[in-house]
C-alpha cells in the first residue's frame, strides 16, 4: 500500500502533467492535489500526517554512568564535611605610640 502512497505523493509534484489525476485548470489542479493530501494524511499519518512525532532516547556508557555516579557521591561527600571556621577570635587592636617614641618624634619634627 505504500508504493500507491508514494505514487500519489507524486503526483503532487507536477499535477498538471500527471497522467491519472492531471488537471491544466489551475482550480481544479488545487481540488485534485488537496484531495490527495487529504486521503494521504488519512491512509499513511506516519508519513503523510500533519502531527509529527519526535521520540528521544538518551543512551550512555558504563564509563560515563559510573564517572558520574562518582562525581554525585563525592558531591554529597562535601556537602556534609564540617566547616571550619577561619574568623579571628579577637578584632586587631590599633598598636599604642610609646610615650618615648613620642618624644623623639617631636624632637625631629621641630
């Protein structure tokens, strides 16, 4: 059945010169190729159907699956280690100018 199908997919191509269903008058032409659009959509959807179906699969190597089942292990390895906390215990405090070291500032500026 799908060697009729294929011969009236076409027919389509140059429906003017066919020699079952052509048709010179440009109306009539577009009656005749429209009615057999129509019974091939009905008759053949997979191939002729205005739907389309996309199947995906994914497929991948036991390399890859186990490189990855690594990786997700050794990421919730690291989500429950314990943080370690680098924040200094006491705030830096100023360093104090020594009364001495004041003197002999004074003395160089003046």
């Amino acid at each position: 059945m799908s060697m009729a199908h294929d011969a009236m997919a076409d027919a389509l191509i140059n429906i003017d010169n066919h020699e079952i269903h052509g048709q010179s008058d440009p109306k009539m032409a577009a009656v005749v190729s429209k009615n057999i659009q129509w019974v091939l959509e009905r008759r053949d959807a997979k191939r002729y159907g205005q739907r389309v179906e996309h199947n995906h699969t994914v497929s991948a190597d036991r390399i890859i699956t186990s490189a990855l089942e690594l990786a997700r292990t050794a990421v919730a390895n690291v989500q429950t280690a314990p943080l370690i906390d680098v924040t200094p215990a006491t705030p830096a405090t100023p360093a104090v100018v020594q009364s001495s070291e004041e003197d002999d500032l004074s003395d160089l500026l003046s």
